[in-house]
C-alpha cells in the first residue's frame, strides 16, 4: 500500500531530525504564520538530503504523529474497506479542534484510499473558513494551509499549492459542485474556476461526513495569476485581484467602497431603483496606499463608464486613470466599455449566476481581476472565479431573471448586482450573452454537466451511508438547472 511508504517516508525525516535532540513543541503555528506564505505551483524538486533535513527540528505534530502510526494505519485501511470516493484525515496537535476562523492548527493531513500518484502524508495548518456558512450548524468549512506546496487529488492538473478548501456538502450536496462544473464549461478553459472533488473528511479518526475539496480563489501562478507588486512598483504596474464582499475585514486585507448610486436605473424589466455602495477587498498583495487607491478608482470609472453607455449612450475613458469624454476616440459604447471591461467574461460569469439563481450574486464572492504588468493575462477589467453557490437554486427556475435585473428585497437587504444589470441594459452586450447561449445550449455541454453531476452524486450513496435524501436533493437540483436551462432558451433564443 503506497500510503506505508508516504508515512514511512515522512516519518523518516522525524527520525533523522529527532535525533539532533530537538524541542518536541518546537514551530507550532499560530494564526498566519510567515512561513506560509500565499501560493504558486510548484514544481517537484528532488529529495532534500538528510543533511538539510536535519537543521529544522521537528515539528511538535510531526512527533505526536509518528507516536500514532500505526494506529493511524489501522484505521485509514479500515476505512478504505467502507469508502469509495477519497478520504482525508487531519490529525491536530493535542486533538485540538479546530474552532477558530483565525488560527490555524497544527495538523498533518494525510490523503488516501484514492488513487496511489495522489497519496499524500504532510504537515499544515487547519482552521475554519467562510462567513455565514461557518457560523451555522456543526458541520464547518475548512481551510488548509500546508507548510510546503502540495498537490490534491489531482485537481487543477495536480497543480501544487500551500491553500485548499474544504466546503460541507450540506443537506442538499450539490449547491457548490454544481456551479463550479457549470463555470468550467461556461468559461472554456480562458478564466479562472476551482477545481472540486467530493472527500470523506476525518478530524482525529472521527468522520465528519462528505466534504467537497476544492481550490482557495487567491492570487498565484494558475489561480488567478496576476503580477505580485516589488518594491517600488508604481500602481499601473501591477495586478490586482477584488472582491465585491459583504464581510470586509481590514485588519485582514486592504478594502474600499464603491458609490455605484450615479443616478436612478431601469433595468430591463423597467423596475426602477438605485444601486447602492458596495464595498470591495483587494485579495492580491499591495505595497503601498497609493496602489490602493489607484485600483479604487479604477473600478469606479470602470462601472461608470459601463453606466454612461448603458444609460446615457455616452462614450467615456480613463485619461491617466481620470474619466473624460471619449467622444471621438471611439465611435461606440460598446467600444468605450470594451477598452476597459473584459466583455466576454462578464456574460459568462452573468450566464453561470442566472442559471443557478444565486441570491448573493450582488453581495458578495463576486470576484474580479485586472493587470497592468507587462506579462498580463488580465489587461482589462475580468470577471472570474465564481465562489458560493448556497445561496442558489431555490426561486422558481422559470420565474423570470435574476442576476440582470434588479432582485426583490430581503429584510431590506438588496443584494442585485449593479455590473449585470447595467451591462444587460445595452443590446450589443445582450447580443454578446445570447450568442454564448446559443452555442452552449445548441451544443448539449449544459445538459451534459446536469447529468454527469446526477450520476456522481448517485454514487455517493455508500460513503453518505445510503442517506437517501441527500442525493435526492442533489437530483432535484439537477432537475432544478434543466428548468433553468429550458427557461433561458425561450429567452435568449433569439440571439444573431
């Protein structure tokens, strides 16, 4: 069994460094430590020798984990004789649980009963991740933070990295792996989704049922790659990763506010309203407030100049990041719009969110990324990495539009999305969104995402300890999409 060898294998370097009589408490992590750093992938490297190996002393769980081996054997080999799909066990230091949202927690992460290129023995922090989905029920998002970069599961091409995601499965189980195959089909491969597969989580040997691994949206080489800032960088030369975020925290990362209220709207259902203030974190790495404060003037002469063509037919532009009339510069909105929105991938990121109905569309997990390096992948404002689906799936699929249109108001809470309405209000951009529809439609790759999601929920009956109801809900939601799907012909079926 080739997890023997990877325990045998990183109990081996405790050995080696133990016997330099080394603190067994020694490099315990306590909320974000320095050395875990954000991500890149890596490339494997050959074996450190033992040697170097030896300058770092032992981690305190790394000791308590050789301690528990063959324990920890007897019990992964008996839970690949029950499970089918992946498991993972996260071993704490002390069985701590893992409570905080804050500190991570000292664990090796042990990843087995799958596939033997993906077997994995390592050590990393754990802790609670997430907003509302955290702060409701026991079962607990999580966010892993190896200590060095790690692939998993083969996700993302087994790209490595230090941050991963476990999100539950919920009651209805398909909410989260739903939209991010759909996103994958929708976005062809040009922009940035998660890759997902369900596990079987363990915490101390204790099951906490069926989890989905997934990736952390960040900044990094194949994630959302966008030029880190070095010293001395001006703000027009670097990139930038937002956030549209209901929670944010400044303590944790840069945020600023957004007045979208340039003046009332009609969207395209003649509802008439105004859009309020949005607040937006910068996710990627900043050096200085002036980078802030570009890339906060940036976004808000992006959305105006969005909203001049849509409501004013006006042409505007950046003049050293100023807006000025671009009248006789372009000869277009559409032009204008398009010189600095990356047009294709806001109708593909509408088209996801309409099908799945997603009530947070306008709140929050509303990414977006721009890079004004000279090797960018992002030179114009792109819409991407699509995150949070629990809040979907449960208007009626054939009850009208959701992300184009202003939404109805929840404890006078109004969560539309200002990008989709005012862009859906201009023809060409409404051409651009049909279009996309009739090929995705015509082609059958919609359908064919709702089906294969039924037949992989479907087998996940054994390891949900034959919980009917749960797959149930899964197919119902699948059924849910093709509604969806169905419905959204009959309105956009006369694209040109």
């Amino acid at each position: 069994m080739k997890m023997k060898k990877i325990v045998a294998a990183f109990l081996s370097v405790i050995l080696i460094t133990s016997a330099c009589g080394c603190n067994k408490n020694s490099n315990s992590t306590d909320g974000e430590n320095s050395t875990i750093t954000e991500d890149s992938p890596a490339v494997s490297s050959e074996t450190e020798s033992a040697e170097s190996k030896a300058e770092t002393p032992p981690s305190a769980v790394a000791l308590q984990y050789a301690e528990k081996s063959e324990e920890l054997d007897k019990l992964y080999k008996q839970i690949s004789e029950q499970k089918d799909f992946p498991a993972i066990n996260i071993t704490t230091l002390d069985e701590e649980q893992i409570r905080s949202k804050t500190k991570y927690v000292d664990s090796v992460i042990d990843v087995f009963n799958c596939d033997e290129r993906y077997v994995l023995s390592a050590e990393g922090g754990v802790k609670v991740r997430g907003n509302s989905s955290a702060d409701q029920g026991s079962e607990k998002p999580y966010r892993i933070k190896f200590k060095e970069k790690q692939g998993m599961l083969g996700l993302h091409d087994q790209n490595q990295y230090k941050s991963w995601v476990l999100l539950r499965s919920n009651w209805n189980l398909a909410p989260d792996y739903m939209g991010f195959n759909l996103a994958r089909e929708i976005f062809e491969g040009k922009y940035y989704s998660s890759d997902c597969e369900y596990v079987n989580l363990y915490i101390n040997g204790k099951s906490k049922g069926v989890y989905l691994l997934c990736e952390q949206n960040q900044a990094g080489k194949g994630r959302v790659d966008v030029t880190e800032p070095k010293s001395g960088e001006q703000p027009d030369e670097i990139g930038y990763l937002l956030e549209m975020d209901n929670y944010p925290d400044s303590e944790e990362h840069p945020f600023f506010t957004v007045n979208h209220n340039i003046r009332p709207f009609t969207d395209i259902t003649e509802k008439k309203r105004e859009f309020l203030k949005k607040d937006y974190t910068i996710r990627s790495d900043t050096t200085t407030k002036v980078q802030r404060d570009f890339i906060a003037k940036y976004v808000e002469n992006a959305f105006k100049i969005l909203f001049e063509a849509a409501d004013g037919n006006l042409y505007m532009m950046n003049d050293k990041y100023e807006l000025v009339s671009a009248q006789g510069v372009y000869s277009t909105p559409q032009e204008a719009v398009s010189a600095v929105i990356d047009v294709e991938s806001l109708a593909n990121m509408l088209i996801l969110e309409e099908l799945v109905q997603n009530y947070d569309v306008g709140e929050g997990s509303f990414y977006m990324a721009v890079d004004f390096g000279k090797d960018s992948i992002y030179p114009k404002l792109t819409f991407l990495a699509p995150w949070d689906f629990n809040w979907g799936y449960t208007e009626n699929p054939r009850g009208g539009y959701y992300a184009s249109t202003f939404q109805k108001k929840a404890n006078n809470i109004d969560r539309s999305n200002s990008w989709f309405i005012t862009a859906m209000k201009q023809e060409w951009f409404s051409e651009i969104v049909k279009t996309k529809w009739a090929e995705l439609s015509e082609s059958g790759a919609l359908t064919a995402v709702t089906k294969a999601v039924r037949e992989h929920t479907a087998s996940l009956a054994g390891d949900l300890n034959n919980d009917t109801n749960r797959v149930k809900n899964a197919a119902s939601l699948c059924d849910y999409v093709n509604k969806r799907i169905k419905w959204l012909d009959d309105q956009w079926k006369t694209a040109t």
